[in-house]
C-alpha cells in the first residue's frame, strides 16, 4: 500500500460536522482533509474525510468513539 495515497475514511451530511471529526483526528496526531464541501449543496452523497493510508486504521478507530455525535455515513 502507498503510505502516502489519500483514503476516504468516513463521509457527513454537513461539512461543518466533517470538519469537527477533522479536528479531532488532528487533536490525536493525525494528518486529515475535508473533501468535496459542496456536495451536499450539488445533490451528492456527502462530505468526504480523508487520510493517509498509513494512518486509516487508527483514524476509523477514532470516528468509531464517537457514535450519534456525528452521525457519519461511514465507508
């Protein structure tokens, strides 16, 4: 696996709730970007959080404490 290829861990209904979990991720050390904020805006599935892939597992693990806060469509 490329440690350096950008994976699409999780996406949202609202970027500002996209940006909450970037925050958090960042606040553990990781790296994280918002992808694609106007989707929902354009009819799209949602606002998408990526990482990178040496980092995917520990970020899932994250999001994954932090159930009905966010309400993410998960990937």
């Amino acid at each position: 696996m490329d440690e350096n290829r950008l994976v699409l861990v999780a996406r949202f209904p609202t970027a500002y709730k996209a940006h909450i979990a970037k925050g958090r991720l960042e606040a553990k050390g990781l790296t994280a970007w918002v992808t694609d904020e106007l989707a929902p805006r354009r009819g799209l599935v949602g606002v998408g959080l990526l990482v990178p892939a040496s980092q995917t597992e520990e970020a899932k693990r994250i999001l994954d404490t932090m159930p009905g806060l966010f309400n993410f469509l998960g990937i």
